[in-house]
C-alpha cells in the first residue's frame, strides 16, 4: 500500500473518532496494553509529559514542545485531532512522522493488531510511541485524546501532568456534570506525579484534589501561583508580564492563551523542579515561535488581513465564548461568519453565545459527523441568526469572499473540521 492506500485503510478499518464519533470510542485499555506488550513498551524509553483538559490542551501540548525544542532537547510531539494531514498527529521536533514510516508500521504490524479491532486512535498512539522510541527522542509531550483515564494515552509513567481545565464536552463518554467530566480527566494523576492543574471550578478542585491525595502526588494549582500577573496585546500576539519571565512575548493570540500561558508557567517552574534544562532564552524563544517549531494550526490563526480573515478551532461552549469575547473587540464595521458543527455537541449553547448581527454562511464539513447546513441554519434561526447554506466549506468561504468589504471581517469556525477543510483549500481560496 502506498501512503495514502495506508491512510484509507486505517479510516476504514480502525474507527475513527474525528470521522464517525461514538461508534469509534472503546472504553477500557486491553487493545492499548496488548499493542504496547507486542511493540515492547516503546514509551518507556524517554521522558514523558502527559496533557490533559477540556480546552487549551492542544496550545499548551505545542508551546511546551516548542520550549523543550528551543531548549535543546528531542522532543515527539504527539496531539489530535489533524487538520490537513494526518501526520501532523506525530512529530519530532516539528517534522510530521514521514509517509514511509505510516505505510510501513502499518503494512509489518497489522497481522498483530486486526485480530484486535482496534480503534483508529488505539493503533495511531501505538504507532507514535514506537516512532518516538525509533527516533531515540528525549523527551514526548503526550496530549490525551478523550478524558483520560481509560484514554490510550494513559500508559505512560510521565515526569509531569498536566491539566488545563474542565467544562462539558464529550459529555456521552465522560459524564452530564463537571465533577464527573473532572473524575475522568483526574485518570492522568500518577503516583508521586507533580500534577498542575489550570484551572478550577468549585465542583472540580475536590475532585483533583482527592486524586492527587490517593495517590501521594503532588498537586499545583496555577491560578493560586499566578505566575501570570498581566498581559496586554502585541501584533497579533501577546505581551506577558511575569516575574520569571519579565517582558516575554507570546506568538499565539487568542484570549484563551492568557490563562494558557499562566498554566504553562506553573508547569515550567515543576519542569525545572525535576531537573529538566530550560534557559531563560529557551522560554522566551519557545513562545514566540510555537507556529514555526510545531506546525501548529487553526488557533485565532490569521489568514489574510485585508479583508481580516480569521479561523479558530474553538468548538464547544467554553472555547466559543473567548472566540465571541475576541470577535466583539475587534469592532469590525461588520462580521461575516462562516460556522459548521458537528451532530454530538451542545449546538443551542454555542449558538446562544454567536453574535446576531454578522451575516451567517452555514455549511458543514467533509467527515460523518458534520451537521447538515439546512439543520444548523433551522436551529441558528430561532436563535435570531440569520444567513445561506452551502454545501462546502470552500463555497461557503468563496461567498464571503465576495461579500466582504475590506474594512469588515471574515471568521469561520465552530468546528477542528470546519478549520481543517478550510486550511485543506487554501490554494483554491486564495489565502496565503
């Protein structure tokens, strides 16, 4: 098989989350401990960092990358969902595993793990806990894919975990309530593992709490530290004031950051804690170039400036709410919105948040689990917004390009897949 005779193969064969949702998910971890026993513990041969939340798990996986790369380590990258490729998902200091790699895991070992069933995400984690071992990294930053403590990931013996934050997401898999959803993400939590965690709500800090006690960890609480104490814009960026870090600039420039960098502070400092060797520099350049170290995409990402043309991979409740938040303080002449969902999440509560004054272009991405255009259009109308359904994101896109004046400004969003396909189409849109 060639490479993308590989790529087919797994979509079709190992369910895959990002394309069909539910059917795709396996509780428990016997696939994931036979894979690992077959392939004979691969992520026992670097040091670990293990990334958990609800959102912000994804920038802070890539800035923490960024930073070790910057520091002079070999550092695997491990994160979901991709955008473009899917070896994105695998990276070692920034470079995606190469196409050779993913045909050739899968064509030597899939006599092993058929028998198995496993899911597209169970064999993707093994594939890159092998890749990390066989390009003899230092270190791997490791994002979870879904909750935690039954999620793949959960194999490793990490130097540090770490956990953004908690709101309802997933709530099929993880549970109707924050504490619930929080016992999940609490999974992580290691024996004697220092554990920072983001932030708190007051049914999730007991949660995190008891988990940290029962298994002797210790456990930091960013917002107590507050490393963070200010930060105001830069560019398109963000201009931190720390005492650590005094003056330090940060390239990604989405509100959400600021909390994220707080987060990453607290896990900077436990890092140098345990001896890892992280300059001042190090910090600094890690930070400022987390796009160009990582390959990271599709957050508050800048596509073209005149019109103003943004993406934001923000796709639940908590994370449209800084998009909204950040769209209001552009105060553009006026918004043209291009937004797509998908079926299993709280689609009224992000539409309750959306501003009804934009113009809306409706549309729906190219995985399973896409809303059709029609139904999120019916339901965005009884929420007072109003606009037309396309069938694509690239005609979607294309209306708004042609609707836009240079002093208004272009968002699309409310999907990873919506981002995806419109990145996936650039070249046709002409975005650069």
């Amino acid at each position: 098989m060639d490479y993308q005779q590989t790529l087919h193969y797994l979509y079709e064969r190992t369910p895959m989350f990002q394309q069909v949702g539910s059917k795709a998910y396996k509780e428990g971890l016997e696939n994931t401990y036979a894979l690992d026993n077959y392939l004979q513990h691969p992520h026992r041969n670097y040091r670990v960092i293990h990334v958990a939340g609800t959102n912000g798990k994804g920038s802070c996986s890539h800035t923490l990358a960024s930073i070790l790369q910057e520091a002079g380590y070999k550092v695997g990258l491990y994160t979901s969902p991709h955008l473009v490729d899917f070896r994105e998902r695998i990276r070692v200091n920034g470079q995606p595993v190469p196409e050779e790699y993913v045909t050739d895991f899968v064509e030597k070992h899939r006599a092993f793990f058929e028998p198995l069933h496993p899911s597209f995400f169970e064999v993707t984690t093994a594939m890159a806990f092998r890749y990390f071992a066989d390009e003899q990294v230092e270190v791997a930053v490791i994002e979870v894919g879904l909750g935690g403590r039954l999620d793949c990931t959960n194999i490793v013996h990490p130097d540090l975990c770490l956990i953004t934050n908690i709101s309802p997401d997933h709530t099929q898999f993880l549970g109707s309530t924050l504490d619930k959803i929080a016992a999940e993400k609490a999974g992580i939590i290691k024996q004697g593992v220092p554990v920072v965690i983001g932030e708190t709500t007051p049914l999730t800090r007991p949660v995190f709490a008891q988990k940290a006690k029962e298994v002797q960890a210790p456990i930091i609480w960013a917002e107590e530290e507050q490393r963070l104490l200010d930060a105001r814009r830069k560019g398109t960026g963000w201009l931190y004031s720390c005492n650590d870090y005094p003056e330090l600039v940060g390239e990604l420039g989405g509100l959400y950051q600021v909390k994220n960098t707080n987060t990453l502070l607290s896990a900077l400092h436990q890092l140098l804690q345990a001896g890892y060797r992280i300059t001042e520099q190090a910090v600094r350049n890690g930070f400022a170039r987390v796009c160009n170290n990582t390959g990271l995409m599709g957050r508050w990402q800048v596509l073209q400036t005149s019109p103003l043309f943004i993406c934001d991979t923000g796709h639940n409740v908590a994370g449209i709410s800084y998009v909204v938040e950040q769209l209001r303080e552009l105060h553009a002449k006026h918004l043209h919105i291009i937004l797509g969902m998908v079926n299993d999440k709280d689609i009224n509560g992000v539409l309750e948040l959306l501003p009804r004054e934009a113009t809306y272009y409706f549309t729906k991405a190219t995985v399973q689990r896409a809303l059709p255009e029609t139904e999120l259009a019916q339901l965005a109308a009884t929420k007072g917004l109003q606009g037309t359904t396309y069938p694509s994101v690239v005609e979607a896109v294309q209306a708004a390009q042609q609707k836009c004046l240079p002093e208004e400004v272009l968002f699309a969003g409310g999907s990873s897949f919506i981002v995806a396909d419109l990145l996936a189409n650039r070249d046709t849109l002409n975005l650069y």
